[in-house]
C-alpha cells in the first residue's frame, strides 16, 4: 500500500517530527484548515500559513487495535479521530491512563513521544 503524501502533509509530519502540533490557517479570512481536506490545498496557495495549535481537543470517535500492525505499536492500541479547538480533525493515538477507557466526547491534550504525536486524556 503506498500513502500519498503532497507538501502540506510532508510540512505537518515535519512540524510533529519537532514535537510542534501546527494547523494551516487562510491568512486572508483568519480560519483553520482541516488537514485531511483536499479541495483548499488547490486554491489557496499563499494564502496558507502553518500557526501553532492549542493543542488541546475532544475525541470524537476511536477504534482499539488487537491486531499488531507494526512492531513498533504493541497491541492493544488506541487510535482516535479528534477535533481540535480550532476546529480541524486529525487521526492520532490516544494514551490510556490508569484505568479510565476511551469516550467519545473525552477531553484530550496533545504530547509527543518517540513515535510522533499522541493525545492524552485531561481534566478541563
């Protein structure tokens, strides 16, 4: 299977690589971009600057792996669609804290660790 990657997602893991969680934002009306979207990569062009997210979010959906996919992610794991306070969404890991599970709507707060990004659940 091979990802496709074009500059914006090369910017974004580069940034995650720095342990800097940054969104793409449209200078000219001030609103953060979704990172999966496609169509504002082919019109805006210059008018997309990378700003630094809060960094802080809510989990709306999440799928727990008990299959082993990669070496480098033992099983169980946790994958979580969130909603970032800007808005945007991003797939991403999610933590398991002592024995709270996963929900939907959960709080969560972006950190880094040495396989890339990874949120965890807060108390707002």
């Amino acid at each position: 299977m091979q990802t496709l990657y074009d500059e914006y997602d090369k910017e974004f893991l580069a940034f995650v690589g720095n342990n800097e969680l940054r969104i793409p934002v449209d200078t000219k009306t001030g609103k953060a971009l979704g990172l999966h979207a496609r169509s504002w990569r082919k019109v805006t062009g210059s008018t997309v600057q990378w700003q630094r997210a809060k960094g802080t979010g809510k989990v709306i959906s999440y799928v727990e792996f008990h299959r082993q996919y990669a070496e480098d992610f033992p099983i169980p794991y946790t994958v979580a669609l969130v909603e970032l306070a800007e808005g945007p969404q991003l797939l991403a890991r999610l933590a398991h804290v002592g024995d709270d599970e996963p929900e939907v709507g959960m709080a969560v707060s972006a950190r880094f660790d040495s396989k890339g990004l990874i949120f965890h659940p807060f108390s707002q």
